[in-house]
C-alpha cells in the first residue's frame, strides 16, 4: 500500500461518476471531496484501498483517487505544531548534529554553510520518500 495511517493525501478533482479507480466505483459524494486534503484514518490491504477520517470511514478510497504523494517539504507544511516539534525533535535526537545540516553533509563536510547552499537536503525535502 502506498499511505499510512496519518498521511495526508489530496482527493482527485477529476474523479468521474460510476467511473472505476482500482476497481471501486465513484458516486456523487465522492466526487463532491475533489481537492480535498484529508487524512487516511485505516488501511484495507485485502480491500486495496483506505478509509479516511473526513467521512468517518464511510467510503472506501484506493490510490489512484489520490493525486500523486506529496513531497517532505510540502508534509512538514501541512504538519500540527505538535507534529512539527516531535519531528523537530526526532531529527536532533536522531542526528545528534546541526538541526540545519543533513547527515550525509555533516558525515562528508560537502556543506560549508548550514542549509544555504545544502543541495542533500532541498533533495530531501522534494522526495516523495521519508
């Protein structure tokens, strides 16, 4: 499966009626959700699809409804305070290093100022991959 719990995802704008994505058929209130971010809230393996926490598990979405995986840079955006200091701190506990230099620059010494001129970590932030 591609998302996880806790992921946020953007709903297609260009789902169509009794059209089938995966093989589950779209209806109206589906469509109604098209360029919405929402959570997924419980991933169905054997079903091939996700539940997501806007409509209560209602209706069962599959990942071609999705636009395609949003970048790191733009999930740290879209974090809670909350989230961005947990992942704020994981980072520090992690890298035990300067919070604005990626491993691999501290690791090599590729980066002589922090985060100015770091291409490893704009790399990191336009990767759909954790």
């Amino acid at each position: 499966m591609k998302y996880k719990v806790g992921d946020k995802v953007k709903i297609r704008e260009d789902l169509k009626l009794d059209e089938e994505y995966s093989g589950v058929d779209v209806n109206e209130e589906m469509i109604s959700w098209g360029g919405e971010e929402v959570t997924i809230s419980e991933v169905l393996p054997d079903d091939n699809g996700y539940e997501i926490e806007e409509d209560d598990g209602y209706f069962l979405w599959t990942n071609s409804m999705f636009e395609d995986a949003m970048t790191n840079a733009d999930k740290i955006r879209n974090m809670k305070d909350e989230e961005l200091a947990d992942f704020l701190k994981e980072t520090v506990i992690s890298c035990r290093e300067n919070l604005f230099l990626c491993r691999e620059c501290n690791k090599y010494g590729k980066c002589s100022t922090a985060l100015k001129d770091c291409t490893n970590f704009i790399t990191y932030l336009q990767s759909t991959k954790k």
